[in-house]
C-alpha cells in the first residue's frame, strides 16, 4: 500500500462515502415505491416470469449490495489512515494532517508552525516511510 497515495486521496474517499451514503438512500427509497399504492400482497399472475418491477427491485438490490461493498471498502481506508496517523508523534501528526487531509502547502505548514520548510518537509518524507514500513495485514 503506498500510504503518500492513499492519505492523498483521504479526503476523496469521504466524499465517495457521502455520495455513496446518498445514493444508497435513494436507491432503497424507489425501492419502497415499487409496486404501486394498491398492490395488497396477493400475487396476481401464476407464471413464472418476472414482471417489470420485479426485475427493478432485483436491479435495485443488486446496486445496493455494490454499493455497501464499496462503502465498507472505503470506511475501512479511512479508519486505516486514520490508525496509522495516530502512531505518529504529535509533531509529525500534525504535520502529516495538515499536509494531506487538510490540503496545506508546506510553506504554509512552516509559517504556522514556526519552523524551516526543509524541517516540514523531511518530517513528512520520515512520516511516510515509517508508515510505509508499518506492516498492513
């Protein structure tokens, strides 16, 4: 896993998880809406082909299913990175989540912190490769 690539995509990986989160909700909203107001329960055909709306609903349960795969798949990334920030010293924490998460240039990384931009920028190269060497099961 190439941690400066995944802590650079951090915040796209919560943006998917909002849009996945709202396409979901959609999804189970038509969901309910299939079959019309006046449908009772009592089956009205005897064949055994699949009407239109069944063949929806089968669609919809299977995007659905796509989608929760894909939302646990990026809610553990997250929880990862996150995980692997914590191990880092205050400092480097710092620097790593104002760098990456919060999007800041190095130089203004530096001024805020009162230090050289040489300083910041060793400390993010020695945070990557502490957390490259951190062994992900």
């Amino acid at each position: 896993m190439d941690i400066k690539k995944e802590l650079s995509n951090y915040n796209t990986y919560k943006a998917k998880i909002i849009m996945l989160e709202l396409k979901r909700n959609e999804l189970y909203d038509i969901y309910l809406t299939l079959g019309g107001g006046g449908y009772d329960g009592v089956p009205t055909k005897t064949t055994f082909k699949q009407s239109k709306i069944e063949k929806q609903a089968v669609k919809i349960v299977e995007e659905r299913d796509k989608i929760e795969k894909d939302l646990r798949e990026y809610e553990r990334k997250i929880k990862l990175l996150d995980s692997l920030i914590r191990v880092l010293d205050e400092n480097k924490r710092i620097i790593v989540t104002e760098r990456f998460i919060n999007g800041k240039k190095i130089v203004d990384i530096a001024v805020g912190m009162r230090k050289d931009v040489t300083t910041i920028a060793k400390a993010i190269e020695k945070s990557i490769i502490m957390l490259n060497s951190i062994k992900i099961p």
